[in-house]
C-alpha cells in the first residue's frame, strides 16, 4: 500500500505539470481555446480520480 501511495503522488505531480505546461501552451496561443477547455477538463477528472484514490489508501494506512 506504501508503494501505492508513491505511485500515486509521483502520478498527480506529473498531472500538476501537465496543467501547468497545458496553460502555458494556451497562453503562448499554441492552443486554441476549445482544445485548451477540453484538455483541461479531461486533467481536472484525472485528478479528481488520482486524489480520490490517495484519499482513500490514506484512509487505509491510518486506520491500520
């Protein structure tokens, strides 16, 4: 479960940094807004999912 919760903080930096790199590409104009909305949304879910799942090994790892 240790593992886990390594891969899965190394997992939400890389998302962080694709954001990041995601609006600096929209910023420059290298992306059209549309394209920018839908990639950011789709990073946002991804996210959500990755924090949800550290929550919850989180939750385990005190409980135990």
């Amino acid at each position: 479960k240790e593992t886990k919760l390594i891969h899965l903080e190394r997992c939400i930096s890389r998302v962080d940094l694709l954001k990041l790199l995601l609006q600096m590409a929209w910023e420059i104009r290298a992306l059209d807004t549309k394209k920018y909305t839908v990639l950011g949304e789709q990073l946002q879910e991804v996210g959500r999912m990755l924090g949800g799942g550290r929550k919850g090994l989180e939750s385990k790892n005190s409980s135990q």
